[in-house]
C-alpha cells in the first residue's frame, strides 16, 4: 500500500470512528437534551445560532495557522481541545442534574466554545485533506468515504435512541438522565479516539501563501473570485433552509405524537442510510455530471420529499413477517421513507461542497478560502436555527386552526417547511447558477437524465448485494 492511499486508509478509519461522535453531538441526543432541560424551542434555536455563528473563527484560524510549520499538530490541539470538552454534558448532568435551568446555560456555553475549537481546525483539515487526495479521485474519495462513515452514523444514531429509551427521562415518573450519561460519554470517547488515529496521517509540504501586501488584502482574495463567492453564497442559502427547519422536525413528533427516541432514531438512521446505499455512486455521479448541475437538481427535488409532513396522522399500520409482526406509525413510517429519498441527494450536496471548495479555490489561498467559505455560510445560516426557533416557540403559544389533510392542524414544522423550500428555490439554486461550469461539466438538461435514473441503479446495487450473501450462505 503506497502513503497515499494508506493516508486516505487511515483517515477515513478515524472518521467512521469520529461519526459515532458526530451522530451524538449534532444528533438527536443533543436536541433531545435541551429540549428535556427547558422544553424551549427558541432556547435551542439560539445554541444551534451559536454553532452557526462560530464559524467565523475560521478565518483567523487559517490566517494564525501559517505561523506553524506543521499545520497537523496547531489541528490537534484545537480538535483535541473541542472532542475533550463534549465531556461536558457528563459533568454538567452529574453537578446539577436537579438545576436544568442553569444546566441548559452552562452546557450552552461550554459547548459553543467546543464548538469554537471544531471551527478554528475545520479549514486547517480541509486543507490538509485536500493535499493528500489526488484531484482526479476526489469526488469518488469523498463518496466512498461517505458511504463508509454513514455506516457509522447510522449505527451512532441507532444505539443513542435505543439507550435514550431504555431509561425514563426526568419529565416521566421515576425517570432520570441516566441514558444521556451513558450516551455523551460513549460520544466523547469516541471523538477523542478519532484525532488520535487521525494524527498517524502524514503532513504535506505547504504551499506559499499568496504575495498579498497587507491583512485585508490577503482575507480579500477569495471572495474576489467570483464564483468562489458565489459558489459560497449558494451553499450559505442551503444552509439557512436546513437551519429553519433544524431539529424543529423532531420536537413536533414528541410533542404532537408522542414519537419515542427509538422511533426518532430510526428517522435519522434511515436518512443516513441512503448516504451509505449512494455514497459511492454519489460521487461516480458528481464526477460525471459535475458538482454545478448536481447542486442545482439536488436542491430542485429535495423540498418536494418534506410535503410528507402536510400528511403525516397519527394512524398505526401493522405489518406481518412471517411470524413476526410489528406496528409503524404512519408518521414514521411516511417520514422515514421521504428522508431516505431526499437523504440521496443531501448526501450528494454535501460532496458537492467539498470538492468545489477544493477545485475552484487556488492552492495559494484555499486554506483562506475556505474558512472564509465557511465564515459567510455559518453567519448567514445562524439566522436560521433562531428564526426556527422562535416560530415554534410562536405558533405553540398561538396554534393555527387550518386542517391539514392529515387531520392534524398546520402548525409551526409546516410553516418552517414552506420558508426553508423558498430559499432554497429562489435564493440558493439562482446562485449556484451563476458559478461558471467547467468543461467537463454536463448542462443542466444533461444531468437531469443521469440523475433521473441513477437511483435504480443504487437499489440494484444493494440487491445484488443481499443476493450474494444469500449465495454464500447457500454455499
């Protein structure tokens, strides 16, 4: 095995093994917790704000990071320093578990400085990552590797609300913060044993910053490329939709149908599963018809998906296997089957980001260019999470009367789904438009053909898949 592809072996490793870390602390479990100490949606509509808002410590990061010969060691300690304080909600449970109140604040701020440190080494490792992976394999590297740490997150997200459900939380008689205990401490072990692993991957040799004569030239340069920038503001519009809708979704199932974390985790599971079923072909698909018009598709067709929640009741289907039978609530049962659907695409957003941030950025000043690429998303998608959470928090005081199809009344989940389809429609695709298209790239009428067919082939992937294990237990 040659130092590149053992390089790439090694990091993806650490990052199935830091996914289990990334279901826990951006998952479930953390809304969960919030939600269970205040029972506030705006109190969690600012945390997931300030998350967002951290982001801007990536540009003097990047900036601070070329004092350092060895770009690995200056995003050690910064990663080290954020796994160790998402120890945090074990220490803070244990101290004032009969105080959530002033839980729910000290948490917040111990988290968003963890959350500061994640910020300060994210452009340090994109930069870094970028150096290792050949530019020919990129978008084919970053799916496989999603398809691999998927296959973590889906198991992350699983075990959090089986152990979530196995003990009571404080609101039911008897119940207790045990399973967030046992949950955020298999988090924080996990994402400290990933920088660890992490850290075995060799550094590159750096290029030369760009001959800029001063700060504001230098900090200047990225966003004077003009579909950096744009590329930058497409992908901050994305994120401002998913950020209105956030972990909204999920407290309108407890709250209205009494959804468990069980049921709540099999959601989220089932939307990483896609990511683990198309990862590969994400990325094989990305490279064929490029990130520009996979984008655009992607954002077309994902909303769609969300006009489940308009028909969503609360009927119970029952199902018999065999001799096992077993009950799905129509909401999960609707909910989890239009994540999956919609999860094809996300995931491929996602590859999308990377890679263009790589390609289109110049090596003189990608390391700038992203951090401020993440700056400018993170400052305009807080805005998100807050307005979130303040139309919860709004339409719970004041609920509607307008009958839905369902029979459930319209509430606060389908007034944040309606925003976030318009600002993804009208705000991010119109930008991602403006990005110059490479001469490998396919037109936008092109890539609709491919994309429109290429989901067959992932289920096809998957049964012959179930088809050979089947063969080999025959054998």
């Amino acid at each position: 095995m040659d130092s590149t592809r053992k390089s790439l072996f090694t990091s993806t490793a650490a990052g199935m093994i830091g996914m289990l870390w990334f279901s826990i602390a951006f998952g479930i479990p953390t809304s969960m917790l919030f939600e269970s100490l205040t029972g506030s949606g705006i109190m969690l509509g600012i945390f997931s704000t300030f998350i967002q808002l951290s982001a801007v410590f990536q540009v003097p990061s990047a900036i601070f990071s070329e004092h350092f010969q060895n770009r690995k060691r200056y995003w050690g300690f910064l990663s080290m320093a954020n796994r160790i304080l998402w120890l945090a909600p074990v220490i803070v449970i244990l101290c004032f578990w009969n105080r959530p109140t002033l839980a729910a604040l000290i948490l917040m701020m111990l988290l968003a400085l963890a959350t500061c440190f994640a910020n300060c080494a994210g452009p340090i490792w994109l930069d870094w990552m970028a150096d290792i992976i050949p530019r020919e394999i990129s978008e084919r590297y970053w799916g496989i590797r999603q398809s691999l740490t998927a296959v973590s997150f889906f198991v992350g997200t699983a075990l959090a609300g089986q152990i979530l459900d196995a003990f009571p939380v404080p609101e039911k008689p008897g119940g207790s913060y045990t399973g967030f205990l046992i949950v955020f401490a298999i988090g924080a072990v996990a994402g400290i044993l990933d920088i660890l692993l992490h850290l075995k991957v060799p550094d590159t040799k750096r290029a030369a910053p760009p001959p800029a004569t001063n700060l504001m030239d230098k900090l200047a340069i990225p966003m004077k490329d003009r579909d950096f920038r744009n590329m930058t503001l497409a992908y901050a519009s994305w994120f401002l939709a998913m950020g209105i809708v956030g972990p909204f979704g999920f407290i309108y199932l407890k709250r209205v149908f009494g959804t468990s974390y069980t049921d709540l985790s099999i959601i989220a599971s089932v939307a990483s599963l896609s990511a683990v079923l198309f990862g590969y072909l994400n990325g094989m698909l990305i490279d064929r018809v490029g990130s520009r018009a996979f984008f655009c598709i992607a954002l077309a067709l994902i909303p769609p998906f969300w006009a489940v929640w308009f028909f969503a009741g609360d009927t119970v289907y029952g199902f018999q296997l065999m001799s096992w039978s077993f009950h799905i609530p129509e909401t999960i049962l609707l909910i989890s089957a239009a994540s999956f659907m919609a999860g094809i695409l996300g995931s491929g957003v996602a590859i999308c980001q990377i890679h263009l941030a790589n390609a289109i950025a110049d090596r003189s000043w990608r390391r700038i260019g992203i951090a401020e690429h993440w700056a400018i998303v993170g400052i305009v998608s807080a805005t998100g999470p807050f307005i979130g959470g303040a139309i919860t928090d709004y339409f719970t005081k004041y609920p509607l009367s307008l009958r839905l199809p369902s029979g459930q009344n319209m509430s606060y989940i389908h007034i944040l789904i309606i925003l976030s389809t318009l600002v993804s429609w009208t705000i991010a695709i119109p930008f991602m438009m403006k990005v110059k298209m490479s001469k490998d790239d396919m037109s936008i009428e092109s890539a609709i053909t491919a994309i429109y067919l290429y989901p067959l082939r992932g289920f096809g992937l998957a049964l012959n898949f179930l088809r050979n294990i089947a063969d080999e237990k025959d054998k």
